[in-house]
DNA sequence: CCGCGCAAAATCGTATACGATCTGTGGTGA
DNA sequence: TCACCACAGATCGTATACGATTTTGCGCGG
C-alpha cells in the first residue's frame, strides 16, 4: 500500500526520506507527527490551524491537509467546525491498537517467515541478543527501539503491502499514543525477549503458518494483556 | 475507527446518513465514491479537478480533499502535480485486498461470533436460504447484495472499530475493484453458501475462536482462488 | 522520416479572502 | 441566585486567484 500512497508512511523503514518532500503539506505531516510523537503536543490540546500555519511558515491549506491525514491515521479526533485535538492515551483506543497490530502483524510475520534467508534470521537474533542485554540495564526507549527493528528485520520480504501498511500504521499509532510501552511495564521486557527466541525457532524450524502466525499473534498479545494487568489492575468486574 | 472520523465510511450498515451530510467535501466524496462503484468513472480514467468541481457545482478545495480520501482508501491512485487516476482491476491488488480483507472479515467474524444471539443467527439463515434460491436463476449483483448482508449480520456486536473499519474499507474497494466477483466467477456461489452454512454451524455449536476464524477466512481466501484460478488458468510458471 | 528542444496549454499546489458555524461571556429578567 | 438570550471572538469551510510543475504539441535540424 505504500506504494499506492502518495505520502510515504512515516517511520516506515522502507521510506528513508528526506526531511524535504517538496511538498509544504508533507512537511507540515511530519511536522506534527513528530511533535505529536514527541510529545509536544499533548493529548488533549488542540490543533489550531492558522497557529500552525503561522509556525510553519506556511498558509492554512497544507497545515489543513495534513491534519485530515492524521485524522485518518487516528492520531487526532476531528469535529467539524470546531478543530482537530491530539487523541489522548484512552485504554480502551491502546487495546483496539494493539489487538489490530496484532492480527496484522501475525499475520504479515507468518507469511514472510518462509523467505527469511539465513542471514536475516542471524541478524534478528543479533538485535535480540542486544536486547536481552539492556535487560540489565532497562532503558525503555532504546529497547522499544530495537524492537521495531527486530521485528521490521522479519517483514523484509513483505508479500502484501497492504497489510504492510497497517502494520506501519499501527506502530505509528502506538508511538503517538505513548513512547514506550516497555518504559509502562518494564516487567514485560524479559518474557518479550524470550518470546522473540522462541518465534526466530519456530521460523528457523520452517514451522506451518499457523503456528508462526500464533506465536506472533500471542507475542503482541501477551504484551497488551500486560499493560492492562499493570494499569487497571482494579478492573475485575 | 468509525466513530472516529470525521465523515461515516460510505456502505457502513451502521452509516445510514442521508445524502445531505452538511459538508461539500463529504458530498463530493460519497458522488466520486458512487461514481466509482458504479463505473461511472471507468478505471484508468483520470480525475481532474477543475472539471469534478464544475460537475459538483462547488469550487476544486473540497473536491481535492475528497480526491485525497479516495486516495488513502486506495480507489485512486495519485502523483504530485498530475492529478488522481482510479485504480484499475489489477489482478495482484485485487489479491491484496482480498487476502487482506479475509484476514480482518476472518477475525472479525470469530470475535463476533460468541455475541450472536439466535435471532440473528436465524436471520442470517434466512439470508443465506434466499442466497441458495437465487442459485438457479443467477443474479449476480442480488448475490453479492445478499452476500454482504449475509456478513454484516455477523458483524452486529463488533468489539474493534478498528478492525470493522478495515472490513468496510475492504469492502468499498472490491465494489469499486469491479461491480461484483461472483459475475466473474458464477461457478463459486452455490460453493459459497455452502460455506456459509458451514460457518453458520460452526457458530451456533459455540465453536472456538479459532476454528470459527478459520473457517471465515478460508471462506474468502476459496473466493480469491477460484477468482485467480479462472481469471488467469496460465498463470502456471 | 525521426529525434530533439522549446513554448504553450493543462493541471495541480498554495495563498489569501470571506462567509458560516461554534464557543464562551456578559447582561437581563424572573 | 439562576436560567436564558444576545453578542462578540475564535475557528473552520469554501471560493477565488495566482504561481509552480508537468505534459503535450509543434517546429526545427539531422
């Protein structure tokens, strides 16, 4: 799908572009992706377009453009004649998030397990080595870091790009919802990390697609219940 | 997801909006969308703005955001500084979208699956048995109708808008992919209500997530290959 | 006859301007 | 004191205008 899109998602590994895009309303996109991401612009607070403009250096039209894009990326909530404002930390959002990257991720990883070749399954074991390494010394976001990069590793030979792109989407969309999951519950880290062994063994292993399509399933899964575990811990009904 | 965005996904059972939705973009949108469906704007031709915009009585802004809706729903494609050409009925995007949209129906379906009550179930029979009727003396369009009726009605109680997002948005393309699939492959509709009874089974036993997963995804996928095997018989290398 | 370059037409991208709609505030009457 | 209404400010939605880029067609030279 990415190569359907105009606009290259950001952050997708495959779209190492410049800064410059030659285009006033990707910029003011990345823009605001990235503050939001970084958290410059708060949950909650709201995205005026003329402000914006004026602090981009640019007319409301390409600002307004690139907050529709965010809209559909459900990284802002928009109401009409009112404004868009930055889509907050809502549990109930993070656990829709997380089951749909899920399902697309299990997915996208069981059908390129096949045609990871030897060195690209070495690699993957590298980065997790480096990441049962941090374990020590638990630093939230360059293990988040290192996670994309594991599992990106194990998506180079997409089939599907549109499923590629959810994907894509929805690590965004986490990124923008809180910059670390791990830096909530550290004590995920460690099972994450033994997780990711056991699927680099059932992809080395040429394990049938629906047992790679679980394991991966489950990996991210297991992560969401975690969350919940830790933040709601009140919520037994 | 649908709850969401600013403008209600056109075909969306729950988005019963009327023509008038208050807004030039979302009219524009729905009359392109529409335009689109019905082959009104033959895949390949190109969407020029000046000219919709004349057609629509309104000025070239909103017709441009609709222009980009299109495009992030992946009905036009679109390159900077030449305008939006809708997509063709490229066999591989046909394939993408449909292993994509068995993916999210699959889980989708499973998840719903517990939350049936028995009235829908019945109704979806019912459906189903008109479905069957309809067998004898073919009609393609009616078919594919009853089809995503048959469908919804085991979406009613859907836990993720994200993910039904994703259906809806599966199903707008493959309307706009080309009017009906079982006009192509006339041969895989009395194959597909014995499916659905199947799956209708399935759920009425209570059966578990994944079986009922399954077997709705592999319902679309027997679509896509009876689709691929007719359509391309040399496609053999 | 074919390739090359330039100019004109077509089309998009962005800026600015204005009307429409929403939100909040202050005042008035009960 | 509280509810309600009117008005003003803020913000968005759309129209129009103009510059930027691409495409196309024509003429020239080989």
């Amino acid at each position: 799908m990415s190569t359907l899109r105009g606009a290259a998602p950001v952050g997708a590994p495959d779209a190492v572009a410049p800064a410059e895009s030659h285009s006033k309303a990707d910029r003011a996109y990345q823009a605001l992706i990235e503050g939001i991401q970084q958290g410059r612009f708060a949950p909650g607070s709201r995205l005026v377009l003329a402000q914006l403009a004026d602090e981009l250096g640019m007319s409301v039209v390409p600002v307004r453009e690139a907050i529709r894009r965010l809209q559909h990326d459900d990284l802002v909530s928009y109401e009409r004649n009112v404004g868009a404002t930055v889509v907050g930390v809502d549990p109930e959002e993070y656990r829709y998030t997380m089951e749909t990257l899920a399902l697309v991720e299990g997915f996208s990883t069981a059908q390129c397990a096949p045609l990871v070749t030897a060195a690209e399954l070495e690699r993957a074991r590298d980065i997790n080595a480096r990441m049962r390494a941090l374990l020590d010394d638990f630093d939230p976001v360059e293990f988040t870091a290192l996670n994309k990069e594991f599992h990106s590793t194990l998506f180079e030979h997409h089939q599907n790009p549109h499923i590629l792109d959810l994907v894509h989407r929805g690590w965004n969309r986490l990124t923008a919802l809180r910059s670390s999951t791990f830096a909530h519950v550290p004590g995920r880290a460690p099972q994450s990390v033994a997780e990711h062994d056991q699927l680099l063994d059932l992809i080395a292993a040429g394990a049938p697609f629906q047992d790679i399509e679980a394991a991966a399933r489950q990996h991210r899964a297991n992560t969401l219940t975690a969350y919940m575990d830790t933040m709601a811990p009140a919520d037994q009904h």
